[in-house]
C-alpha cells in the first residue's frame, strides 16, 4: 500500500480548536472520475488519462536528461493535483516529485506547466468543498547512462483508479470539519505536544549547538507512531525522536474511507537565547 506524505510546520503558536459534531455527510464512493476530452471514447477513461500523463513526463524528461548525471538507475515520478468545480487543474496544488534529487529539481516547473495546459475535464461523481479529491499518478522509469529512459509498469496498487480523499490522523477529542480545519487542528495539537515535552539537551547547551531537526515519522493503520528517523545537528536528535516518540496513540488516518498509513516531517527548532 502507497504511504501518504505530509509536511508540518512545527511552530510554536496557534491554539486548539474542538468542534462537536462530526461531518458525515462525506460520501467516498463512488470515487471522483476525470474525463479528458481525447478519452471520451476509451473503453477505459483512467488508463487513457494517465496514458496522455505519461506522455508530458515523457516529454519533460527528453527537456532535460542532457543537463543530468548519467547512471543506471529506476526513477519514480509522482503527480498529484486537484480540480475546481469546472473540472480545471488548480496550478496551487500541483505537486511533482522525482526519487532521483536533479530530476526533481528540474522537472518540477516544467512539468506543471504543462499540466495546466491540460483542458477542463468532465468530472463525475464530484465530492463535497469540504474534502476535496485528489488524482494521484506514480510513472517508473529505467534510467540507463546514456540518458536513456524507458517507462517501466507501474505497481497494481498505484494505478490511477480515480480521485482519492485523504484524512489526517486524530487526537482525542478532535472531530473531522473539513481539510484545511482538520491539518490546523492536528498542526496546533502537535505544537502542543512538543511544548509540553520539549526540553534542551544540556549537552548542547554547553556547547552551544543549536539548529533545525527534521523528524521523519509515519502514522500507522492502527493508528501508531513507527519508522522515525530525524536528520540535523547530533547532539539534538535524540531529545527531537525523543519528542515524537511520546506522541499517543491516534485515530489513524483514512484513504477513501478506509485506514492508511501516513508519513509525517516535523521540523523542531532548538535555538539558544
């Protein structure tokens, strides 16, 4: 099963917000269906789709591989990105990412801009403004050192099958509203767990380290913290992975309705004064 991927920033500001009742007039399915004005044909709309997808990455690739070092390697590039109601890709939300650092570096911009040349799609099934869905494609590619990249299937699991509603994990007491409430609720309720655990390591203190931790971590189907891994200045990791690893256990979160594994990056800043 694919792992979502989300980013947090870990200030120190913000407050709780508890709300009481509970939206459960989301329907997950049928899933959210995006028609392409070249498919209206196709026995099989979401392949034609992402076919046409692959094709931009393709096209993207070719404008860059002479600009890029030249191994064998496998390269995963993943697009995401959500509609407006007139079936519209909205540019804010596109995201791309590559597995290999250059390509991602260089493909992003120009990848986006031609997704949103994309025309409007006819949109089936669409979900409320509260949850909104997104469409998720995952292009594999062997990469040779000439500079040769040839597409490679894609995992089962990751075929393009239709939009997709992600819901974060929750604390006790929290209640599910809408996207953006849900992330702000979860965001102030982590920056309050790391108020109330934080501490600095003297050790640090004494020779004045200080810096920036990131800590990588995923929130399991049953709803528990596991695969932490933190990256930044030695001598504050452990006091960072010390932090997350007191996180409770949580309602875990949801992919269509159905618990999902989730991977979190908190940045905790430990700065002297």
């Amino acid at each position: 099963m694919k792992t979502i991927l989300i980013y947090l920033l870990a200030l120190i500001s913000g407050t709780i917000q508890l709300y009481s009742q509970e939206d459960t007039a989301i329907t997950f399915f049928p899933v959210e269906q995006l028609t392409h004005e070249n498919c209206k044909k196709s026995k099989d709309t979401n392949q034609c789709l992402e076919s046409i997808l692959l094709k931009k990455v393709e096209l993207a690739l070719n404008n860059i591989e002479k600009s890029t070092k030249s191994y064998k390697d496998t390269l995963n590039i993943y697009v995401n990105f959500n509609t407006n109601k007139l079936g519209e890709i909205i540019e804010a939300n596109i995201s791309t990412f590559a597995n290999d650092s250059i390509i991602k570096r260089k493909i992003g911009d120009s990848l986006k801009k031609s997704i949103t040349k994309i025309p409007a799609f006819k949109v089936e099934n669409r979900k409320t403004d509260k949850y909104i869905s997104s469409h998720s494609f995952n292009f594999y590619f062997t990469q040779e050192v000439n500079h040769k990249f040839t597409s490679i299937s894609t995992p089962e699991n990751e075929i393009y099958k239709g939009g997709e509603i992600t819901r974060i994990p929750l604390f006790e007491g929290q209640v599910y509203t809408d996207q953006q409430t849900d992330q702000r609720n979860f965001q102030s309720q982590i920056v309050n767990h790391i108020r109330k655990h934080f501490r600095y390591p003297e050790i640090a203190q004494e020779i004045g380290v200080q810096g920036v931790v990131y800590v990588n971590f995923k929130i399991n189907e049953e709803g528990k913290v596991e695969k932490m891994r933190a990256k930044g200045p030695a001598s504050l990791l452990e006091e960072a992975q010390s932090i997350i690893s007191k996180l409770p256990t949580f309602r875990p979160g949801t992919l269509n309705g159905q618990p999902t594994t989730i991977a979190f990056t908190i940045p905790i800043s430990f700065k002297l004064q």
